[in-house]
C-alpha cells in the first residue's frame, strides 16, 4: 500500500523481520541503490537516507542495475526537474514489471510536493516519502556518495528569504540552521577522514543562525571551522544569497586563506522593476555595488552567479539591461535559466508572463554572450600558476588527470586537465602551470 509522509528521516522499509519484509538468501537486509536527481543539498539528503537504511540492515549497493529496491530521490524545483523525477520514475517501474526490481521508494521534494498525485497514478511505487527534518544538534548516519577526498556540508535548509518564483519555501518549510557545534563536530569527522574540499551548502547559507542566533553567524561558523581543522585544504561556501551577505563574511573570506576565493552569489536578474516583483530585498545599485566590494577586498576573487530570463514583466528593455550588465561584470561562471513558472507560487499569476520562445531566444543570447566572456577569462590564465586539486585518475591518455583549482566547483564549473610525469591519485593537490585554454575548462602541466 502506498503511503505518504513529511519526513523519511523517521521512517522504517519493511526488513526481512518485518510484514512485507522479503529474506535475502545472504542472510542481510535488502539491497537497496539510490538515484540522486537535482542538487548538493539532495545529495546529503540521499546520504542521509542510505544512513538510515542501512541502520535498519540492509545492504548498501552502488550498482542500481542489481539492487532488489531503488529509492529516488527527486527534484521538483523547475518544470525540467519535475520532468526528469517523473521519467526516473517511470523507467524503474518498467525494471520492475520486467522483474529486476523488487521495491520502489520516492522520496524528496516531487514526493512532498505531489505525494496524492504520485500515488494515484503511479501503483507500482512501494512508498512515497516526502523531504527530510534538518537536525540542529544531531549529526545523522550516512552513507558518503562523494569521493573520499571531498565533501559536502549542509548547515541549513529550506530558504529565509521568500522569492516569488520559488516554491522551496513552501516544499522545505521554515527556515532552520544547525547548531554550530553540531557542525563543528561534523566537519572535525571530516577533517579526521583526511577529506581536502568541504564545500558548505544549503538554500541560503548566508542567512545561517538568524534563526537560532538570531544573527547572520557564517562568519562566525567560519572562523571555528579553520580553527578546529587541519587536513582541509579548502572550504568552499556555495549559494550566498546577495542580499544577506555581510562585510564580516567577505573579510572573513578575504583573510583566512582556507576558505576559496570563490563566491556563488545568485543575482538572478538586474533590473529594478523585476528584483522588487522578485522580493529579492535587494536593489541593481547594490548588486553592482556588492561585486565592486567583493573584488576591491578579495584580489582575484572569482565570481559565480545565476539568472532567471523570462521572468513575468520582463520586457525586451530590461532583458537588455541584463545582457549589457552582464557584459560589464565580466563574470567568471555564470548559469541561466528560463523562468518556471510553477502553481502555488506568487510569480504563477503575475501578469506578463512571456512566451517560451522568447524566453528560450533569450537564454540561448545570454549563454552566447558568457561563452565569450568565459573564453576572454580563460585565455588570461594561461602561464599562470595554480594549485590543483586532482579529482580521478587519469582517464584516457596516460598521464593526464582531471582536477580543479579552488575557482571551480565540483561538477558545476570547469575542469583542469594536469600532464604529469609522475602518478597523481585523487586527493593530491599539486602546482599547475597553464598551457592551453577553451571555454570553460583549462590545460596546464604539473610543476
């Protein structure tokens, strides 16, 4: 029988010891895969849910193809992430009436968003498991699905600020920070595992402890991190809501040399009339004036940002506005997107809401115009010195490894293809010089 709840944190898949439990002829639980869909924050999440299992003694399996129950846990924050949750969905119930798989389970943001829809219409899905609690204190089991040398550390979830566009808030519920002792006590774990990357996320991690503390206490979380770690390397902050970030965070960030001299800052847009039907609480004179800020006190900091094009009222005129303030930053990465525009959200009924075609024109126009800029950035790096952190072996022709310098993120920015005499493994931060460079990604030789 399906069923429906607000937190899979707190709930049990039958055991071999259980009704509707099935014994496995190795004598453990069942073997039970994931498919993570969507961000870093549904990573941990799907960490967190393998914990949990495997708490209860099933078996852990990174090969989907052969677990007896896959549980996915899914996206619904745009109308491509909901496609992508269902379509998932839907080829693990084929598996399923072909035999290969036992146990369906659908957990995260689609199941909480759409768990009376999902039941009826999908039978043969076993459960149906919404978002989980964030726990203040309480550091939950997982399962790590990130290589052993870096990691992904959530302090908050859901979002303080309430965009009219974004259902998070209503999929997530309030907003609510870690302790930071709790996280302090993580990232000791972590440091001991011998992890080099922490990169530190969640919906808005600016606005950390104004719930708890009530105060923006990033910097203050910061300061203790560095103080309580040695073995990593890098500390990279992701998803810093603008108009939250204060002038301790950057000269925290300025000073302690640990923490990247890279910041993820969601513009989103750039014209006035859209940032206040946005609710984004800040204004384009103090957008443009929290870049300058940044640069002046982070030499070399590298900038990354997003976009919404499409958005309702967004006229020719202010599309432009964006194009040419793009342009003017010179921004290291940038990502866009086209608006969604999803039910239950103050932006759903909102007049002008602009036609797809258009909204597509003018993404495929602003991606054009940051491939050049990026093309532009890349080339200047070239002779420059980098450290390296190499992220696998190498791949294809030996002695060539891939790996990132603090300026990129993991799976969202560029690559660094590292020639080396010698064998590097994942992990080894080495000193690269930069040889060639395309778009996004660069070439350099280890030193």
């Amino acid at each position: 029988m399906i069923k429906s709840t607000k937190d899979f944190s707190q709930q049990r898949v039958p055991s071999r010891r259980e009704p509707g439990g099935q014994r496995d002829p190795d004598g453990g639980g069942r073997k039970v895969g994931v498919i993570n869909l969507g961000c870093a924050r549904n990573l941990v999440d799907s960490q967190t849910i393998l914990g949990n299992l495997k708490r209860q003694g099933h078996r852990i399996t990174t090969d989907v193809a052969g677990a007896d129950m896959v549980v996915v846990n899914t996206c619904a924050f745009i109308e491509e992430s909901k496609k992508e949750s269902v379509d998932t969905i839907l080829d693990l119930i084929e598996l399923k009436k072909q035999g290969k798989l036992k146990k369906i389970v659908v957990a995260g943001c689609l199941a909480q968003r759409y768990s009376r829809e999902l039941a009826e219409e999908f039978k043969e899905v076993d459960a149906i498991l919404g978002v989980q609690k964030l726990d203040r204190e309480n550091i939950p089991a997982q399962v790590s699905l990130t290589p052993r040398h870096f990691a992904y550390l959530k302090i908050c979830e859901s979002c303080y600020n309430h965009c009219s566009f974004c259902i998070i808030p209503s999929i997530k519920g309030k907003f609510v920070s870690r302790s930071i002792e709790s996280v302090v006590r993580e990232v000791k774990q972590l440091d001991e595992r011998g992890v080099k990357e922490v990169n530190i996320i969640g919906q808005d991690i600016t606005a950390y402890g104004m719930d708890i503390y009530r105060e923006k206490a990033l910097a203050r979380l910061l300061k203790e991190i560095v103080a309580v770690t040695k073995n990593i390397r890098w500390v990279r902050l992701l998803y810093a809501f603008p108009a939250h970030v204060t002038d301790e965070l950057i000269d925290t960030i300025a000073r302690e040399e640990r923490i990247c001299k890279y910041i993820d800052i969601p513009l989103q847009h750039i014209s006035d009339n859209l940032l206040q039907s946005m609710n984004r609480s800040i204004t384009a004179r103090q957008s443009v004036d929290l870049i300058k800020k940044i640069r002046a006190k982070i030499p070399g900091a590298h900038i990354r940002t997003s976009f919404i094009v499409g958005l309702p009222g967004e006229t020719e005129e202010n599309f432009q506005e964006l194009m040419d303030f793009v342009r003017a930053m010179s921004f290291d990465r940038v990502g866009a997107f086209v608006y969604s525009r999803e039910e239950g959200t103050p932006a759903y009924a909102m007049p002008g809401q602009v036609p797809d075609l258009v909204k597509r024109k003018r993404l495929n126009l602003l991606m054009a115009l940051q491939r050049e800029i990026s093309q532009t950035n890349q080339k200047r790096k070239i002779g420059c010195k980098y450290d390296v952190l190499i992220d696998e072996a190498q791949e294809g022709e030996k002695g060539i490894y891939p790996g990132r310098t603090q300026y990129d993120a993991h799976e969202v920015d560029g690559v660094v293809y590292v020639h080396s005499t010698k064998e590097l493994a994942p992990g080894d931060i080495v000193p690269v010089e930069i040889t060639d460079s395309c778009e996004y990604d660069l070439v350099g030789n280890a030193l």
